[in-house]
C-alpha cells in the first residue's frame, strides 16, 4: 500500500480569527509523521513580535502580498516569491504590511 493522499482545501482543519485563515491541510492527523502544511491567509496589520517553534523546522513561501519579517533585530520586506527557513528554536518577527498575504508554511516534524 502507497499511502499517498490527495488532500483539498476542503479537507483541511481551518482556524481562524480576527488575523489569520490558517487552513491545515497536511497534518499528523492525516497520516503525515513528517512533514505538515498550512495555506494561510494573513490579513492586514496581523503582526506576531515573537513567533518560535521550540520543536518544529518551518519553511515559509509567500504567495501574495508583504510583510515585515525581523530575524535578529534585522526587518527586511518579503513578498510574493520569496521563501524563508527558520530552524527550531529561533524567534522572528513577522508583521503584514500588503493584505491578503497568503503564505504556505511546512514543519517538519509533522504537527498534529
């Protein structure tokens, strides 16, 4: 058995609030031990000083719109096509500036 999955937007578990459509498509809850994915939505003025995963890799690709990301005390402006590694443990800051800012984010291991 291949255990591959074909998953839709539909099969995600959404979370939402006043900031952020997080749609979690890939998770350990669907069979995925190693790797998860989010489509997220971050809407203007969102802003998190103070963004860490203690246990997770995560890569971030934005899709539209920008943001200010501050690695270090260091802010550089992202956007549409670019990508960012954060290893575990490290804090960055990453505050919308340009709405919707849509964003696919992995982690590795898999969150539940």
């Amino acid at each position: 058995m291949s255990g591959i999955k074909v998953m839709d937007l539909d099969d995600a578990e959404v979370y939402e609030d006043e900031t952020v459509i997080s749609r979690r498509l890939v998770r350990r809850a669907h069979g995925s031990e190693e790797m998860s994915l989010n489509v997220s939505t971050l809407k203007e003025g969102m802003e998190d000083t103070d963004c860490v995963y203690a246990d997770y890799d995560e890569i971030v690709y934005v899709l539209s719109g920008k943001a200010e990301l501050t690695i270090d005390g260091e802010t550089q402006t992202v956007g549409k096509g670019t990508a960012f590694y954060v290893p575990r443990g490290a804090s960055y800051g990453y505050k919308v500036i340009e709405a919707p800012n849509d964003v696919i984010a992995v982690f590795t291991p898999a969150k539940t």
